[in-house]
C-alpha cells in the first residue's frame, strides 16, 4: 500500500473511531500533500484544525496511520485553506475602523449564495438540555426598547432574523438587571421557532456539565451536545475566566461552531478586555464579533415597562404609583421588578389598598437595609431564617428536599440576595455548593410565590425585621 492509500484507509478509521463532532471539526476535508524525509504532510482547512491535529489528536492519527501504513509514522499538519475570517479578524491588528463599518465591510465580502441557517439545516428536533430551558416571558414583544438598549436590542433582532449571517459572535455587556439574559433568550425563542437546534446556557451549568463529564468519562457526549447547536447562547460568560478547563474546551467550542458557520451570542456583566483572566485567545475571539453594552433605562421607559408588566396582570395602578417605582429603581430592572411584585402582592390583598402612601411605605422599606448601610451577613440571614422555620442548620444548608426545608432554603437564598452584597455565587456557596442558577432559581420562585401568598409575604417580612434588628 502506497503512502497516499495509507491515509485514505487511516482517514476511514478515524471517522469511525473519534466522535463525529471531533472528526467533523477537525478532520473532515483533511488531504494527503506527500510523504517527505519519511514524515506524512497532510492539508487540513484552518489553523485550528492544524493546531488541534499536530497537539491534541496527534497520538491518535498517529497510532491509525502506522497500524495501517504496517510501520511507524509521524505527521506534520500544514494549512492548505484560506483561514475562516475569525483567524485574520482575531489576529491582525485591524485596529481603529469603526466596528461597524468593518464588519458591513466583511459581511459584504461574505455574501455567499448560501440559503439562511434555517433552510440550510434539517434535522429531527432533539430534547432541549434541562439547563437550557428559556423563560417564556423573556421575548422580544415584551422588551422595551429605548436609546439606552436600542442597539443591543437591533443587533439582536438581525441576529434572530438571519443566525450566523449578521454578526458572529455576538456580545452584549452591561450591568445587572438590564435584560441581557432577556435579550439572550429572545433570539433563542425565536430560532429555536425555526427549527434550529438552540442551546441557552448559563457559562457556570457549562462549567458544570463539562465537570461532570470528564467525572463521568463521557467527554464525547458533552462535545456532541455543544457543538451540534445551530445557535450557542452563552450567558455570563464573564465566570468562565479564570477556569482553565472551562476556557480550553470553550475555546474549542466556539472554533467548532465557528469554522461550521453556527451563531454564538454571548452575555457578559463587562466588555471582554476588562476581564483580567480571560485568556487572549478568548478575547480575541469574543471582540472579534459585534459587542455592544446595555445601559440602564431612562425614567420614560421605566414607566414603560412598569405600565406593560400592570397590564399584563391586567391591573390598573395609579400613575402616581407608577412613577414612584421607576423613580426607585433608576439602575437595575430587576430590582424594579422586586418592587413591583412588592406592591402586586400588597394589591392582592386589598386593590383600594394601593395608594401613594403605602407605595412609598413598601418602597422605603425595599431601601432601608441598604439606606441604612446596615451589613448583613450570609450567617445572620441563614440563622434567622433556620429559626423562624424550626429547621436545623445543617438541613438548611445541606441537601435534604423536603417541603419545609426547600421553602426555607428559598426564602433564604431570596434573603441573602435581598439583604446581603453576597454574589448568586456566594449564596450558592453558602447552601452546600449550590450553583448560581439554582441559587437564582430559589429567588424567582420565591418572588413568584409572594404574588399570590400572603402568608409567605408576612412570614418573609417578619425574618426580614427580624434579620433588620426592627
Ligand atoms: P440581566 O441578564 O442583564 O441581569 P435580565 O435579562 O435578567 O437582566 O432582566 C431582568 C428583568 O428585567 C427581567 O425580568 C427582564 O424581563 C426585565 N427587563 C430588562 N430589560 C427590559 C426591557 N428593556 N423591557 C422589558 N423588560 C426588561
Ligand atoms: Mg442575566
């Protein structure tokens, strides 16, 4: 058998022996060159690729080849097609052209006769993955838009219209409670309408699952379910710097999706040059995409997007109601929503009940902890909480489900998040090594639940005046 037929059958071998994902990235569109000073040079498609095969899989081809070839064999990986615009866009120093402009530019370039990712891709509809489940009311109907999130908001319409032919990747950053996971889950709603096949996942369950997998030695499966997306939604991406693992097989990740011409969005709390250990490499990939920030809202859309939540519930609130809310949530969405649900739950009780007066009342006392710059600790919030519920400590913090222990460990994490600076990463912490999406879905629940249950809402604020010294 010749050197050329040799590889031919080791390139067979291989697509049987790695997992398809590996092989499709990595492999496919290989190409023997020729044999020279006795080493195989073989052409793969992009640098990636290159660097994937000459370190990672090297062993492996290696071993095929020489079974094959009847004698030991080594290889050299050459480049043999153009790089895919990620490599020149990460690499060269294209410096000060608008972002903008460069990348209508680049999209010009790239017009292809391609048909959109949607027509491209058929393909059964698999299970979404449980960490990847979408909040129904996070969709682009519900998102107000203004100056502070207009361009945001239109980079993420072209994106849900035409995935993986406007911007890629995609990057939103800005502050909490500013509807970047809203935003997020919007293009996933609506192309996963499509039929693409769509992954949501918060950075920490990647972090997570990918843990898991190398535990469980199932590292394929993990591979295959992430780099089978059609459209990747990576939110809070600024917790994967710092974890080695979790950068290196992101990295891989994203390259995979990338070379295949897949949408990745990701959501950060600060651009990607202000995360101090986020690999370069990263980096270079994160800014190689549009990124855009989200502001805080102006006080009109504040009032906007309160009149849009009371009618929702289709509940009338006076407008002097309204506008002291969206005067006392100037930074943050979601704590507006923590006050709004506040005085739902009060209106629930007694309509007639919610006036100016008991607005302001309830919104003070929203305030007060952090007024009074009062410091409450994780510990404090925790003993209290164990203590109005008549539960130990260490059921409190540990692992048991029951009814009574999982409310209490609700409200706590609801408390701590209310009460305390702790980050989602803390509390979860502080309950056994929750993780922050556990930790956030306790607090939603728990401000779900205050809606319609009185007694919670008493129970809730009798700890907290408890907790308060009050
Ligand atoms: P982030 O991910 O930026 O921390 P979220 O996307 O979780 O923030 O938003 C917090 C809450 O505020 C959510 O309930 C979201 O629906 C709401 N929200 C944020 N921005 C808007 C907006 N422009 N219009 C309507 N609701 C919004
Ligand atoms: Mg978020």
């Amino acid at each position: 058998m010749d050197a050329h037929e040799a590889w031919e059958a080791a390139f067979n071998q291989l697509e049987l022996q790695l997992d398809r994902a590996n092989f499709d990235t990595w492999l496919r569109g290989a190409s023997f060159i020729g044999v020279e000073e006795d080493i195989f040079v073989i052409g793969v498609r992009n640098t990636y690729a290159r660097d994937m095969l000459q370190h990672r899989l090297y062993r492996n081809v290696r071993r095929v080849l020489s079974d094959v070839y009847g004698q030991p064999v080594e290889l050299r990986f050459e480049v043999r097609k153009p790089a895919p615009p990620s490599g020149s866009r990460a690499r060269s120093g294209e410096g000060d052209m608008p972002l903008f402009q460069l990348l209508d530019q680049q999209l010009a370039q790239e017009q292809d006769d391609l048909p959109p990712l949607h027509q491209q891709i058929r393909r059964p509809l698999r299970e979404p993955i449980p960490e990847s489940e979408l909040n129904p009311r996070f969709t682009f109907d519900r998102f107000v838009v203004n100056g502070s999130n207009s361009i945001a908001y239109e980079a993420a319409r072209a994106i849900a219209a035409n995935p993986a032919r406007s911007y890629n990747p995609y990057l939103v950053y800005g502050g909490v409670g500013l509807g970047k996971t809203h935003l997020l889950q919007a293009i996933a709603h609506e192309c996963q309408a499509r039929g693409l096949h769509v992954v949501y996942i918060p950075s920490e369950a990647f972090t997570n699952d990918l843990v898991n997998a190398i535990r469980n030695k199932n590292t394929a499966m993990f591979r295959d379910k992430y780099r089978s997306a059609d459209v990747l939604l990576v939110d809070d991406i600024q917790f994967i710097a710092g974890k080695d693992t979790t950068q290196e097989e992101f990295f891989h990740t994203f390259n995979a999706l990338y070379t295949f011409n897949r949408q990745i969005v990701l959501a950060s709390d600060r651009h990607p040059r202000e995360m101090a250990t986020l690999e370069d490499r990263l980096r270079s990939r994160f800014e190689g995409g549009l990124v855009t920030d989200i502001q805080p809202p102006e006080f009109e859309s504040r009032l906007a997007i309160v009149g849009m939540w009371a009618e929702e519930r289709g509940m009338w609130l006076p407008p002097q109601v309204i506008r002291m809310l969206a005067e006392h949530a100037p930074n943050n969405i979601r704590e507006l929503e923590g006050m709004f649900n506040q005085i739902v739950a009060k209106a629930h009780q007694d309509i007639n009940s919610v006036t100016p007066d008991m607005a302001a009342s309830t919104l003070q006392r929203y305030h007060q902890p952090r007024q009074h710059g009062r410091h409450v600790t994780l510990t404090q919030v925790v003993e209290v909480v164990a203590r109005h519920y008549y539960v130990s400590l260490r059921d409190l913090c540990g692992k048991k489900r029951t009814g009574r222990i999982n409310q209490a460990r609700q409200v706590a994490m609801y408390l701590a998040r209310e009460l305390t600076d702790s980050s989602l990463n803390q509390i979860g912490d502080m309950f056994g090594g929750r993780s922050h999406t556990t930790v956030l879905h306790g607090c939603n629940k728990v401000m779900e639940e205050l809606d319609g249950d009185p007694g919670l809402r008493a129970m809730i604020e009798r700890i907290q005046d408890d907790i308060l010294g009050r």
